[in-house]
C-alpha cells in the first residue's frame, strides 16, 4: 500500500518561494499520478496541479500556472510542489495525494502548514 | 465559489440517516465524469469515502453510500455515529476548465 509523507511546516515571507516534498513508501512513485491540494484555513480544497513522473510532466490549474512548478525524483521516490511569488493568501494547507483512475484521490499525505508572514 | 455546490451543513441524531448532495453542470457531474466523496475529521488529511459515484475502499462501512442522477450526485449515511463528524467533500472533474474540481464542503453535525 503507496504511503505518503510530506515535509514540515514552513514559515516564508511574502514574494519568496516554498517547495514542499511528498516522499512515497510501499510503492514505485513512477507509476503513479501525484497531485497537489490546497486547503485554506476553514476553506475548502482546491486542486493545484498533478505530475506524472513517468512522463516527466506537470498539468497545472490555470490559477496557480504562472507561479506552481511540480515535480517528480524516480530516484528518491519524491514529488515536489514549489509555488512562487508568494502571498498572504497562499497561507495554507497543502496535500500531496495519488492519483487514481477516473481521477480519485487516494492515500493523502498529512498536509503540510505554509505559512505566509511578514 | 465552488464549481460543485454541497450545502454548507447537514445535522442529524445518532442511528439516523442523512443525505448530502452535490450538484454540477453539463462540464462536470452531467458530463459523465464519475463523482468521489471524502471525509475530513477535524485536524486530519481528508479520506476516500466513495469513488466512482457508488463504490467504497475496503475498511469504509456499508453505513456509507453514494449515487448519482444527471447533474448531481448525493452521500448517505445510515446509522449516525458520533466518529461521523467530519467534513465531507465531493469532487468530480470538469471537462471547460480541465482541472478537478470540489464542492464547498458539507459539515455534519451528530446531535
């Protein structure tokens, strides 16, 4: 069974960066689908962007486009969201989740607190 | 704004049941994309309920079940238990934005 643990919280100060990693256990990352959710604090979940490491390519919500980069390390079987430019809004929750057919999600990650701050 | 609306809450007593819909448009749910449902317990990382409208990952009770019709798509869940206090999405994906897509979420309180 694919696990998926990501990285720790982080604190950034607006208009710098964050990259955050979702390292897979149990499974080959290669063959799978991993995307990226965020959660707002009390807000709902919003779908960022997907990478199919296989392929070595990332699809990206049109919002966060100019500013999301995701990838995949088939060596370390990690996946990676970095998001630029931050702002006081990117404050949230991010997930990193497998893929499945028919586009479910399943496992998540534990989620990983960013926290934009001056 | 949320492109899959599910009402904001829903509230019911132990050992009844309840529904919880979610409805799309012809880009999504009504363009026969399958619809999910997860869970979100307080603090925690959401969880897969139900996938591809009507089936549940092994270790989701039976109490927990989804349909769909059209547009729309509903979760019902019999037997309310006090652990079923969560938040609950829907998504599905939607074909005029390409991206996946999520209700709002729905609050259920067990009284």
């Amino acid at each position: 069974q694919v696990q998926l643990e990501q990285s720790g919280a982080e604190v950034k100060k607006p208009g710098s960066s964050v990259k955050v990693s979702c390292k897979a256990s149990g499974g080959s990352l290669s063959f799978n689908t991993i995307s990226w959710v965020r959660q707002v604090p009390g807000q709902g979940l919003e779908w960022m962007g997907r990478t199919i490491p296989i392929l070595g390519i990332g699809f990206y919500a049109q919002k966060f486009q100019a500013r999301v980069t995701i990838t995949a390390d088939k060596s370390t079987n990690t996946a990676y969201l970095e998001l630029s430019s931050l702002r006081f809004e990117d404050t949230a929750v991010y997930y990193c989740a497998r893929e499945r057919a028919q586009v479910s999600f399943d496992p998540w990650g534990q989620g990983t607190l960013v926290t934009v701050s001056s | 704004q949320s492109v899959l609306t599910q009402p904001p809450s829903v509230s019911g007593a132990p050992g009844q049941r309840i529904t919880i819909s979610c409805t799309g448009n012809n880009s999504n749910i009504g363009a026969n994309y399958d619809v999910h449902w997860y869970q979100q317990l307080p603090g925690t990382a959401p969880k897969l309920l139900i996938y591809d409208n009507t089936k549940r990952p092994s270790g989701v009770p039976d109490r927990f079940s989804g349909s769909k019709s059209g547009a729309s798509a509903s979760l019902a869940i019999t037997g309310l238990q006090a652990d079923d206090e969560a938040d609950y999405y829907c998504q599905s994906y939607d074909n005029s934005l390409n991206i996946c897509v999520f209700g709002g979420g729905t609050k259920l309180t067990v009284l």
